[in-house]
C-alpha cells in the first residue's frame, strides 16, 4: 500500500487518463481532491509516486500519466466496480440461453457479445482433444434431394451440413444410414474417422455406395473439424479506436490475423491451474500484447473439454465498467457448461 493520500492521487490521475487520455497535473489535482492540499505539497507526492514506479511524464513541465505498473495497482486496490443493471443481466442471460446446450456456439455468443460490452477485440478458443468421440450422428430430410447431416461427439460439439443428394432420402435410406453410424462411427474417435475407415463401409453398401458416398464424405469432413480446436475473433477494428495504441494497431491486427501464437498462448492457459488472468502490459506472455490489456477466463465442461474466453484492449480501458461485465458473462458461460444449457437465477 501507499498511503492513502498517494492513493487518492493515483486514483484520480489514472482516472482522468482512462477518460481522457491526457496527462493531469498539481494544480487540477488540488480542485478535485475532497480535501484541502497545497499544489507544492500534491508535486512532491507525484514526484514520489514516480520514484515507486506508478507514474511517468511525457514532457518535463508536463503532468503525469500512469505506468503499467499503476494499472496493476488500481485494478487490485483502487477499482470500485461498476455494477450491471437489471436490465444488463437479463439481455445477457436471453442471449447466452440461445445456443447454450451447444459449447462452441454459446462460447461464440459471449465473445460476441463481449466484444458489444466492452468496445474491445474479443475471442474464445476450444482445445484439440485428440480422446473425443463420434457420440451420435442424425440424417434428416432438407427438400426432394437434400439433407441436414448432424454429428454429435462426447465432448459436446454440434457439426452439420447440408448435402445435394443424388437420391431421395426416404426412411430405408435413413435405416441403412444408422446401420452404418453404430457400426463404423458410432465411440470412434474423430480424428481417426477418415476416407479409408469410409471406404471400408462399402461391403455393408453394396449398390448403394454411390448414394451414400456424398453422406459419408460429408461425415468425414465434420469430423475433421470436431478433431480440431478453434479460434475465433471479434471486434478486430474496435482496436483502431483505441488511440492509445497509435502506429503499433497494425502489428497487432496482424498477430490477430494470423493467430497462431495467441492460439498456443490460450492452449497452454486452457492446460495450465490458471483460472481467470488479467494480464496487464508486459505481464502478458507474448510480446506482441506488451502495451494490452488482456483478460482471459479458462472453463472445463464434459470432463474433458477446455476452452478461454476473454477481451484484447487498451491499456486505457474502463475497468470499472468492463470487468464486472466480463465476470458476468464469463460466470453465465460457466454455470450453462456445467449445469447443461440451463441458467438458474
């Protein structure tokens, strides 16, 4: 701690600087304490506030802006949250309950909707779980000659397509296609389903390889899909907002484009004891998010299952507002994994 008349300084200096971007100095600082202090006496505590590493001037004669260090401070020690209205809560909880029996696309609502609730870029990631099964598999009529494939595996994800047929699909045709699902697919992992577990179905086809083969083919690519993890990202060009990041907005779009390292970050934070990180400037673990800050929620559901959540934004960010709006989503996220798509008040 810092006593609380450097915290009430720090506080109103971040403050200023997250509302406005611009340095404060000695004299505005003395009209907006609630207590009488001289301007000599307010310079000699920023001047010790800089000597803890808390804040920095851009020009000499200058006021002071926070350091990274600063933002650390506030977030654990100064930050009174904001609380979410009624009103708030209940427009989340409408649009999480949507999809919230399916993971991946409740996890894609929330960071939709987190990127809405935050002015940030936001994300979610699902790990690759190489032990994941094919659990059930349904063929259902789209029209004279199509179809609705739709593949369900252990560890929840929901795949579908729709497929030009070259036959009607009328109930014989969907029976030999059960036949098919429970012998071949049916407890095998996804990643092991491929083109020569496919072709090895043709004895039990026979002339009806050919009308299958669009179905299996069809199969095989959903469970190509469901082997992999995912990252998806939204919001990209709420960065460009963000003033604060200047020039350097363009190299990280382009580590956002090219996701690659995020995605081993938010592995490796999905297999790791963290739970929730708010990683503030260079506590972040990638050079490239040094001047963010990155917050990042961890969930495991279905046993197995890992994924993360969370917000890349300015270091500039409204943290009073912004994360009680992201523990809100991310604890609605949590109870709908565990409790099966179901939100209890």
């Amino acid at each position: 701690m810092i006593g609380n008349r450097r915290s009430d300084i720090l506080n109103l200096i971040i403050n200023h600087y997250i509302q406005t971007g611009e340095p404060m100095g000695s004299k505005t600082l003395c009209r907006l304490l609630p207590y009488a202090v001289s301007s000599a006496t307010i310079r000699n505590e920023m001047a010790a506030l800089g000597e803890l590493g808390f804040l920095q001037q851009r020009h000499t004669s200058g006021g002071r802006i926070p350091t990274n260090a600063s933002y650390r401070y506030y977030v654990d020690n100064l930050l009174v949250p904001k609380p979410l209205t009624p009103f708030e809560k209940q427009k989340i909880n409408q649009v999480l309950s949507v999809n919230a029996s399916d993971p991946e696309r409740l996890l894609a609502d929330a960071a939709k909707l987190l990127s809405e609730a935050t002015g940030c870029t936001s994300f979610f990631s699902t790990v690759k779980d190489e032990y994941d099964c094919v659990q059930g598999a349904d063929l259902i009529p789209a029209g004279e000659k199509k179809a609705m494939l739709v593949m369900l595996t252990v560890g929840g994800k929901i795949k579908s397509s729709v497929i030009q047929m070259p036959c009607r699909i009328d109930d014989n045709f969907r029976r030999l296609f059960y036949v098919l699902a429970r012998e071949f697919f049916i407890g095998v992992p996804v990643n092991e389903i491929n083109m020569s577990l496919i072709q090895s179905t043709a004895p039990v086809l026979r002339d009806r390889l050919f009308d299958m083969l669009p179905v299996l083919s069809s199969f095989c690519s959903l469970c190509k899909e469901a082997s992999e993890g995912t990252l998806q990202i939204y919001g990209q060009n709420n960065l460009l907002k963000q003033e604060e990041f200047g020039e350097s907005v363009f190299g990280l779009l382009t580590f956002l484009a090219e996701k690659t390292k995020l995605e081993d970050m938010l592995t490796q934070i999905a297999k790791s004891k963290i739970q929730n990180a708010l990683f503030l400037g260079e506590e972040n673990p990638i050079y490239e998010l040094k001047n963010t800050a990155t917050a990042v929620a961890k969930f495991e559901y279905y046993d197995d299952q890992l994924a993360t959540l969370g917000i890349i934004g300015s270091l500039r960010i409204d943290y009073s507002s912004i994360l009680p709006r992201i523990d809100y989503i991310v604890k609605t996220c949590s109870d709908l994994l565990k409790e099966g798509g179901v939100i209890y008040e």
